[in-house]
C-alpha cells in the first residue's frame, strides 16, 4: 500500500493504469486525496485483477481486462468522500445500500459496441455472457437450437391450394349433377369443357394439379383429351401449349376421379394465366368437368 503519485497544483491525472505484473491474482483498492481533504475512493473496493490483468480508470469509468487484452468489465463510477465505519463494506454489489453518500453504478453487463465486427453480426445471450453471431448468408434464416440461436436455409415453404371451376362449355351445358355437383357437361364426341386459373404471386412448384370429373358411365379406357395454353400478361395466350392424347382413364359412373394435368404444365410460373380443355373423343364417355385443383409451394 502506497502513493502512486503526488501531484501539483498544475497536474492534470486524465487516466490511471494498473497492471496485475505478479504470479497470482492481486486485490487493489484505489483513492484519491486531495489536499487537506478527504480521501475518495475511484473503484470499488477490493477489486481483484487476475494474472497479467490490466486496469484502466479515468475517475468515471473503469475497465478491465485479461492478459489477452479481452474486456472483462466495465463499470462507470461516481467517487464520494470516504468516512465512518460504514464506508468499510463499499463493494460493487452493494455501495449503494451501506454508504447513503455514495453513487456506484454497475455496469459490468453492457453490451460493447466493439463485440460486433461485421455488418449484419447480432448479439445473444450465451451460456454465461453476450456473444456475437456472425451474419448469415443470403437468404438465411435465424432459427433457435437446443440452446443457442443460429443460421440456416430456409425449410420448404408450406403447402397451398387453390380450387377453380369450369365455367365454360362448347357443345355441352353447364349443369348440375344430382342436385348437388355444378359443372360442365360433356355427352357427345367434340363437346369441350374450360377452366381457367392464375398462378399465384407465391408459387414455386407443383405439389399437386389435377382436373376433378364425375364420369357418366363406367370405361375401362375413357378417351379424353387434355390440352393447356397459358401465358402471363404481355405474352401470347397461347405462349405454352402442351397436351396430352394418349392416357386413357378407368373410371366407374358417378364416382368422382382425379385426371392429373401436371404434365401439361410444365412451364409454367408466376403470374402466368392458364387454361385447360377437357375435349370428349367418344360419345359414350360423357362427363361432368368440375374444376381444377392445385397444390403448390
């Protein structure tokens, strides 16, 4: 225990630096006297610094850190005059309640500025401390481990579906089924039924797109053609055309069948307007065209 330094009317002390040069962990406590005056404590009292350790104080706040040069602590500190027996118990924790003169402000669990290094870091809370997560890459999403936050890829986006009815028919009628089922009726050869969609602003791919019908007999082989023009605005209705002539289909009467059209779009993208054309080619295979379902992504 001793002066560190004696100054003079004319010194100016800006900072004071301790550094901890022994084998093992020293406990320090620092004062200031003035002249004729009473002494003031400038850190909490009993602060130990550990091997190599480095203490900086400029009267306001004090900073420590390890023989690496990492940031330990800082704290900002008012000193106050120092006297009575109360004074003795003026630690970090609890100056505050044993001195009523005293103002000792911790802030040992301020965020540095200096613990980000890159543009896009974050922070979190670690098993102990604040840490840094470094950014991401495009397109990455924050997602949450057993503990810890971290970046990944995006999971698939989820499932969406749409429904479309048939509304125009040509040499057919647009009826209903039993009372209950509406849509376009087709019973003899050439008759044609249309349904026509949009493709979403969020869609990415098919899950699943077929044209629902109630067929009106039993066929081993029905013989339907499925044709499809699309395009998007600015573009030819006809822009994609794609078909299929060659599926037959086993159906049995009155029971409702999914024909899948998603091989006849294959082009297709968002904001394109498409439409799809049950054409019948046999007049015993009539149907009842119901509509469109899509799934997407």
């Amino acid at each position: 225990m001793g002066d560190l330094y004696t100054a003079d009317s004319v010194d100016a002390i800006t900072s004071i630096i301790l550094v901890n040069t022994d084998s093992s962990a020293r406990t320090v406590n620092l004062y200031l006297l003035p002249s004729g005056g009473t002494a003031r404590r400038l850190i909490p009292k009993d602060m130990s610094l550990g091997i190599g350790y480095c203490l900086i104080t400029d009267g306001k706040q004090i900073s420590v850190y390890d023989a690496s040069g990492n940031l330990l602590l800082t704290s900002a500190v008012v000193a106050h005059d120092l006297g009575g027996a109360s004074h003795n118990a003026d630690t970090l924790s609890n100056l505050n309640s044993k001195v009523s003169d005293a103002t000792l402000v911790d802030t040992g669990d301020i965020i540095l500025k200096a613990l980000l290094t890159t543009r896009g870091d974050i922070i979190y809370r670690n098993a102990t401390v604040p840490a840094r997560l470094a950014k991401g890459s495009g397109g990455n999403v924050l997602t949450m481990g057993a503990n810890d936050p971290a970046w990944a890829a995006p999971a698939a986006g989820a499932t969406k579906e749409f429904w479309a009815p048939t509304t125009v028919v040509t040499g057919g009628s647009m009826t209903h089924w039993e009372l209950y089922f509406v849509g376009a009726k087709l019973s003899a050869a050439a008759q044609r039924a249309y349904t026509v969609f949009h493709i979403p602003h969020d869609f990415s791919s098919i899950t699943e797109a077929v044209l629902v019908v109630i067929p009106l007999s039993t066929q081993g082989s029905a013989n339907w053609d499925i044709n499809s023009s699309y395009g998007a605005i600015g573009e030819a209705y006809s822009t994609h055309q794609e078909g299929d002539s060659a599926t037959a289909y086993n159906v049995v009467l009155s029971q409702l069948f999914e024909v899948d059209i998603s091989g006849i779009l294959s082009s297709i993208t968002v904001g394109d307007h498409v439409a799809i054309r049950l054409l019948e080619n046999n007049s015993a295979h009539d149907v009842l065209v119901l509509g469109v379902r899509f799934k997407y992504t």
